[in-house]
C-alpha cells in the first residue's frame, strides 16, 4: 500500500510499504479523510515526540477493513473516526485522568503509523463510530475538536468572562465556538487574515482586531481581559497577548510552540496580577464528547476544510509554506 514517510527531518516521501494487520484487539482502517495539522509540520522539521521514519497523520477517519481476534465492538465496513491517543490505562497519571501525560504516553501518527497511508491498524477501543450524517471529512475534524475539549475543561470558562483570543486558523475558528458556547460575554478575536476573522464574527467573535492594528484597537485595554487563549504557538504573539490579561485572569496556551522556544514572563506579574497560567496537551479522554459536538452541529466544521490534496501531493505540501488564507486541508483517498 502507499504511504506517506517522513524518513528523516526534512524529508518526506510517498513509499509503498507492508499493508498492516490487525493484532489483538486491533481493526485496520482504510482511511477516507486526514487532516493536516500543525504538529506534522513540527514532525517534518524535526520536533517529533517519537522517531524517525514515522508515517504521521494523526486526524482521520475511515472504514473498518479487516478485524482481529477479540475485537467485539466492530465490524468491516463500519465508518469510523479514530483518536491517535495511546495511553497504557495503568500509570498514576492514567489512574487519575490525567492519560495526557501518560508515563508510556504514544500516539497514532507520532510514535506509531499514523493516517498519511491507505490503510492503518488501530485498537479497537480507539475507533469511534461515525454517524451516518457525517462525512469522513467531517469525522477526520474530530481530533482537534477534541483538542478544543480539553482546552475548554482546562479553561473552565466562567458565564459572561471577557476574552481575548489570538489565532483564527482553524484551531482558533473552534475555539471561538466553544468559547462562545461556554459563555464569554466579550469575545475578541485578533489575526492577520480579515477572512479569517470574518468568519470569526460569523462564529460568534464579538469583536475582531487585525494584528497590524492591535495597539491602535486595543492599546486602551491592556490587564483587562478576564481569559486570553493562544492559538498561534508564536511566542511573540504569546508575549505580547500576556499584556492583555486583567487581574485574576487565566491564560491559555493552545497553540503549539516549537520545543526550544522561549518568552519574557515577569515573575512579579506573575504574583501581582493572581494570574493563572494554563497549558493545554492535545487529548485526554475527549475524543467522545468532541463527536458529540460535531454531530450535534454544535461546532460547525464543513467551513473550515479549505482544500483537499491527494496523498500523493502531501510531501510538496509540507515542504513549502503554508499560505495564510488556507484554514484545514486534508488528505483524501
């Protein structure tokens, strides 16, 4: 079958390897829809969590092909969406939901073949059925909602908070829902893009700032805003959006950053203002609640899916820079 290799940082390229089979408890997915994210750039320049050669792809959805021995929850031909998240169950931190942080922590796509291939094998228990008025790449955008989950649980949002959000890419568009849906009375969202942030509005963003105009729009309102959320990964962005936050405010960092990447934080800002500084790690145990959402309508992703590519144009893709007006784009088969 092909896949789509990264065989060392920089470097990508389309190989036909072994088509897997199902282990124990495993089902093999013939994927139909993967997202691209963030994160299999970082793994293309070298900041992976796992080894090189990898397959990533870590945001796809499928259909059942082949079961292994105990599987009894699913059957070939089931559509499914699949979260990458391999946690062992029996670590302190999987004992105490915490599975993120798993001591013996994997994921589909970064440690272990992940989406960019025809055909990848799964555990049973990381398969979620699709309803059937979902589409594969509907199903695929379940992973970053489930991202956007536990960010919101690690926000814990207060009814009629102000907020502040820098980003509206496609993370940045679900976040502005979810925020929305968990009660911000003021939700400003600031990017480069103005298409961005006018489907921003359209999500429910009270309020847009282009970046280039941030002083002009905003200068009036630093150590005001009861939550600011992250999005970019950029630690300028980061700097500059910790000005921003009031009193007794909560901070979160949803965007991913490079690994060696640094900020400025004064420590006594840090006591003065009460602030509450909070990290938000992909997954943990909210790929379910995600489907809910995306089946439910709640968090519209359809206007999010940009383009789709081949698999076969998925190494150019990675190698050039992203344009800024593209939100998701997925990988179909």
């Amino acid at each position: 079958m092909k896949a789509m290799v990264i065989p060392e940082p920089g470097r990508a390229v389309i190989r036909e390897v072994p088509e897997p089979e199902p282990g124990p408890g495993e089902v093999v997915v013939s994927v139909k829809a993967a997202g691209i994210c963030g994160t299999d750039f970082h793994i293309f320049e070298g900041d992976s969590l796992g080894s090189y050669p990898i397959i990533p792809g870590h945001e796809f959805a499928g259909v059942v092909a082949k079961v292994g021995p105990a599987v009894t929850s699913l059957a070939v031909g089931d559509r499914v969406a699949v979260d990458p998240s391999l946690f062992c169950g029996r670590c302190r931190y999987c004992l105490t939901n915490r599975g993120n942080h798993c001591e013996n922590w994997g994921g589909i796509g970064t440690t272990v073949p992940g989406g960019f291939a025809e055909q990848v094998a799964v555990p049973e228990s990381s398969a979620f059925r699709l309803p059937d008025a979902l589409s594969f790449q509907e199903g695929a955008f379940v992973e970053p909602v489930a991202c956007v989950v536990h960010g919101m649980n690690r926000l814990n949002l207060r009814p009629g908070e102000r907020v502040l959000l820098f980003g509206a890419g496609a993370m940045g568009q679900q976040l502005v829902q979810a925020l929305v849906h968990a009660g911000a009375a003021e939700l400003t969202a600031v990017d480069v893009d103005p298409g961005k942030l006018a489907l921003a509005r359209r999500f429910g963003a009270t309020r847009t700032v282009l970046a280039a105009a941030l002083e002009k729009e905003l200068g009036g309102e630093l150590e005001s805003f009861d939550a600011v959320v992250d999005a970019t990964g950029a630690p300028a962005v980061i700097e500059t959006a910790l000005r921003f936050l009031g009193p007794a405010g909560k901070f979160l960092q949803f965007g991913v950053a490079p690994k060696r990447a640094k900020i400025s934080l004064s420590p006594f800002d840090l006591y003065r203002r009460d602030w509450t500084l909070i990290g938000s790690m992909a997954i943990n145990h909210t790929f379910l609640p995600a489907l809910e959402w995306v089946a439910a309508g709640r968090i519209q992703v359809k206007p999010l899916l940009s383009k789709t590519i081949p698999l076969e144009e998925l190494p150019e893709f990675l190698g050039r820079p992203k344009a800024p007006e593209l939100l998701k784009v997925q990988v179909v088969f």
